[in-house]
C-alpha cells in the first residue's frame, strides 16, 4: 500500500509529493533465517585458541634455551677465531680471553664470562670426558686450548663432564681442537 500526500494540502511551493512505502519490508536487523556464529561456535573457537597458545607457550624457555645455545656456540667459534689470529700474531697462544682486546669482557647468552684454559701452557687443567680421559690426552680431543660455557645452569665443572654430574651436561664446549663445538651431553654416551 502507497500513500502518497493528499493534492489539498499545502505544500511549500517546489516540493513534490513524497511516497511512503508499507509494504511490510523490515529494517536490516538480522532475522531468523540470516546466519551467523552462535554463541557455542564463538565459545569453542576461544577454547581452541587457548590450548594453542598454552602449547606454545610451555614450549617458550626450551626454545629460547636452543637459541641461545646455538648462539652460544656461533660466539665460541668467534673467540676461536681470535684466539687463532692471536696465535699468528704473537706465535703463542693467549693466558686468558683478557690478552685478547676483541674477547676481553665477552659473555655468553646467559651473561657469564667464557672458560679459557692454554692446555699448552696448563695441561693438567683439562677437563675430561665420561671415562675420565683428559679432553687433550689425544686426538680428536683439545690439545691446544679448552674453551666453554657453563650453559643454562650457570654452573660448570671445570674438570669432568660426565652424566654423573648433570651441570656439564648443557654446556656449549669446544673439542676436537675446534672439529666439535656443542653440548656437554653431545660428548656423553646415553
């Protein structure tokens, strides 16, 4: 049904009639047959988006502790280099990191100073293995110079590394005269 505004009535001059529409058209409020998620659908999808964040995470600190592990070990293969220049420079090897001005005050990700030791100079200061052989006893082990981190633990052994005492097993070490850099436990049999 149309109305349209009586011809009698007094319009302002230049207007024309306006039409109203009754047709039973609705404004566009969402009626029963539109789609949409329900409040079930919306709560599911929450609960989905939960468990995966919590899975990620828990998973956080051992790929944070990789990262900087892996990082650990780019910065010992750095001082390796160093300590290689040094040699080549001065025909020695160096005391410590501090006769090195690049290496001096250089720390691991965990923010610890790094373990020198001249197995040249200091052979009976070798850490040694599981089966307690010195790690410059023989090749493939150091028999110039023993360089590591303690790891994430922040303690180290600086004589063994072994699964007997487990605060060897995350540090990033040096071995096989710079053939190996890795973790501790990577030396030790399961």
């Amino acid at each position: 049904m149309k109305l349209l505004h009586r011809k009698n009535t007094t319009m302002p001059p230049g207007s024309l009639p306006v039409e109203i529409s009754c047709s039973g058209a609705t404004p566009d409020f969402p009626t029963s047959n539109s789609r949409g998620f329900t409040f079930i659908e919306l709560l599911v999808v929450m609960i989905i988006l939960g468990v995966l964040c919590m899975l990620a995470l828990s998973q956080y600190p051992a790929i944070e502790n990789w990262a900087k592990a892996q990082a650990c070990k780019s910065d010992i293969r750095t001082l390796e280099g160093y300590i290689n220049a040094y040699f080549i420079d001065k025909g020695a090897l160096p005391n410590s990191l501090d006769d090195i001005p690049a290496a001096r005050g250089m720390v691991d990700p965990w923010k610890q100073p790094f373990h020198y030791v001249n197995l040249v100079t200091n052979p009976a200061q070798a850490r040694t293995d599981w089966t307690n052989t010195p790690l410059n006893a023989s090749s493939p082990e150091n028999t110039d110079y023993d360089l590591w981190s303690a790891g994430a633990d922040l303690t180290s052994n600086s004589l063994k590394i072994s699964n007997a005492d487990k605060s060897t097993l995350d540090d990033i070490v040096r071995s096989s005269n710079g053939g190996f850099v890795g973790s501790g436990w990577e030396l030790v049999p399961p």
